[in-house]
C-alpha cells in the first residue's frame, strides 16, 4: 500500500545527507520544503519533495493508494524520547507534596521515597498488571507525536523484579508501533544493602546482568552515576561488565552533583549521558571528539526545580544535545516531547530549530537508531506526524499547553 502527503504546508526535517546527528552551529538551521508531498509504501520514506514535482502517473496504478491533504498542515519525523522509566507501577503525588513543603529529592530517598519507593510498588504488582499500565502510557506518548523510546529498568533492584521489568519491556516490543529499545539500569542501593554496597554489586554483576544477557531482555546497561548512589569505580565495573555482556553503555551522569559520571561515560564509549546539570568545562573538554550524545532531560529539572544544564555553553562549543523526557513517576511524569521542545527554549535559551534536532536526529542517535528514525530521508522508516493548521514550526514549543498533533503515522500506518 502507498500513502501519499500532498499540499504539505511545510514538510519539516529533510536531510538527503542521512546524517547520524547534528552539532553545534548546525543546530541552528534545520531544512524544510515548502508546499510538498511525501510519499510513503509500506513501511518506508520512498520519495518527498516540491508538490510542481509530483504526479500521480509517476506511480503504479495497481497499487492501492491513500492520500492525504495537509493544506495548512506540517508534517515532522517523529520525537524519539532516548530517556524513559515509563514501566512503573504508581505515581508520587505524595512526595510531589513533601518538595513542596520543602523537603529534597535526597532527603525524600534517604527516607526510604523516591526510587526505593517506587521499586516496593513494583516488586508487589504482577507482571500483567504492569503490563497494562505501561501500554496505555505508551499509547499517550504516541499520540503527542513520540514514534521512538527508550524505556529503563531501575524500579525492581532486585533481580526478580528487574527481570520482571525487563519482560514487561519486551512484551512491549512485540505489541506497540513504537520502536523501542530497552534499557538496564543500575538505579540505586536497596535498603536491605546499606553497608553492604560490595554484595549487591555482586549480585549486579554476576547473577543479574548474565540473566538479562541470557535472556536477550537488554540492548543497553546504564548506571546512576552520581552522589547518593554508584560511585565511579562502581559505575566503571557496571559497564564493563554490560559491556561484556553485549550491552553499550549509556550513563545516569551529574545530576546532583560533579559526579564524574561524564568522565566514566566517555572512557567507555556510552552512547549517551544523562542529566548533566552539573557540567563544566572538564566535561565538554571530555565530550568533544567522543561518541557519546549530551542528553538534558529538561522535565526533571523543571519538576524539581534543578540548576539547569549549560545547553547554550555545550552547543556554542560545537557539541550536538539531545533532548530526553526522563518520564518516570517522581521526578518527571510526563511523556510530552512538545512539552520538552517548549522547555528547551523558554528554560534553556534554544532555538525552535535546535530543539527540532535535540528530539528527532540527535536523541534517535542516543537511542542507536538515527540511521532509520529522526529526520525526513529517502528508506527511513515512516514514523511522522501531521500537525493542525499552524503558522510556523515554532507553534509547537510557543504553544506548551497545547497538542497540535492531528494524525499519527507509525510505521507507514495512520494510527
């Protein structure tokens, strides 16, 4: 089947160069059509361009044909969100109230809340339960224009329900639209561990993690990296050993503080760092030249009124950023990457065009797959979104209370 865009306002995203991310100055410019089609069979981008260059004898007339008038309308690649824990099993509204009333997100998981909190609920709730409840987070996100997501695990700390989390991931693959990559991650030090760090890095390291590579539960290992939680040496031994097991590494960095996360991350090649509130010259010195994607995750800084990471300084100094909604019940429980483009440029003095790149190319690369996913390419795969009538690009992160997403595409098919 062939599905064609015609009349399209702007067509938003084009890249004939397939390039596997964006940085600095070029952050600043992102290449659109004006007046386009778009023609997708199957699965796949097959051809795009100026509307005088498109005609319909240009194509098969045995092939069954959908076509779609966007007069007024835009059309993007869909977000790819590279930093998720949407598998959870409550929300935190209780602990929402203790920040209010001024206690800290470390006090609050020094008092047993925040992740140990969340790892309780989980470990008590079933695997179909979870399952459930993960879906229908995975439906809203696709409808606010997420085609691609990284979902971690972290919220069962014990091995049972880590690799519970972990199915639940995998069940997700199988029954979503939504490419998905699933992630292990080494969250936090359980209760029952305190003072007894060694045995649980053990239990991490040589029964966990070879289960979860036994098992194929995993593309990707992560680490908290950060004060409160895995040292550097402990962090450095999670990736190694992940490493070892198959799994790239990505990293939970500088969050809190200047943990050295940024540091560990580069020395083994991970594919992304996190957070990165606490990011100085020493750090962008040891991202440039590295393969490692800068990722700010602006809905948890925002949620917990967090110093924010230097976007500016980082780009201005040539590196690429990603933009991530770490959607997770605590500390960011939302899932709207129109919400994390307004951010970026109220919050982090963006550009509509930068924060384009920040959640389509440069998070697809932070999530191993912008040779398929993040921008508009001949052979990509057609994740896309159609917005409602709107004046410019820059309607979506100026209207932040806003969903100006009329239709979604996933995988060539109108959701």
């Amino acid at each position: 089947m062939k599905l064609i865009l015609e009349n399209i306002k702007e067509l938003v995203q084009v890249d004939p160069r397939q390039r596997l991310w964006v940085a600095g100055k070029s952050m600043a410019e992102v290449q659109t059509i004006k007046n386009a089609f778009l023609l997708i069979k199957d699965e796949l981008i097959v051809d795009f361009g100026p509307m005088e260059e498109f005609s319909h004898s240009d194509y098969d007339a045995d092939d069954l044909i959908m076509e779609i008038d966007c007069s007024g309308k835009m059309v993007f690649p869909s977000y790819c969100d590279s930093h998720t824990h949407l598998v959870f099993a409550a929300t935190r509204e209780l602990e929402f109230v203790d920040r209010i009333k001024g206690l800290t997100y470390e006090e609050i998981a020094k008092n047993g809340g925040g992740i140990l909190n969340s790892a309780k609920l989980l470990q008590e709730m079933p695997e179909d339960e979870l399952f459930d409840q993960a879906m229908l987070r995975l439906e809203e996100i696709a409808m606010t224009g997420t085609g691609a997501v990284e979902i971690k695990s972290g919220y069962g700390l014990t091995t049972e329900s880590e690799l519970k989390m972990l199915r639940v991931i995998h069940r997700m693959k199988q029954h979503s639209p939504l490419m998905i990559k699933s992630t292990f991650l080494a969250h936090a030090f359980p209760l029952e561990y305190r003072g007894k760090r060694e045995e649980y890095m053990s239990l991490l390291i040589n029964e966990l993690m070879p289960q979860i590579a036994a098992e194929e539960l995993a593309d990707y290992v992560d680490v908290f990296c950060d004060r409160g939680f895995f040292t550097m040496e402990e962090s450095e031994r999670i990736l190694m050993a992940g490493i070892k097991q198959g799994m790239q590494g990505k990293i939970h960095a500088n969050e809190l503080a200047n943990s050295g996360g940024v540091q560990v991350g580069v020395k083994y090649n991970a594919l992304s760092a996190d957070h990165l509130e606490f990011v100085g010259d020493e750090e962008i010195s040891a991202l440039m030249g590295s393969e490692t994607m800068p990722t700010v995750l602006p809905g948890a800084a925002f949620f917990l009124n967090l110093q924010l990471a230097p976007v500016r300084k980082m780009i201005e100094a040539g590196l690429p950023v990603a933009l991530a909604s770490d959607y997770n019940p605590g500390t960011s429980p939302s899932g709207n990457m129109n919400f994390i483009q307004s951010l970026g440029c109220l919050r982090y003095g963006m550009t509509p065009e930068e924060t384009i790149h920040a959640t389509t190319i440069n998070s697809a690369y932070a999530m191993g797959i912008s040779e398929s996913y993040g921008s508009i390419a001949k052979g990509k795969v057609a994740n896309l979104f159609i917005t409602k009538e709107i004046s410019s690009y820059a309607a979506i992160p100026y209207s932040f209370g806003s969903n100006l997403i009329e239709t979604v595409i996933l995988n060539g098919e109108i959701q």
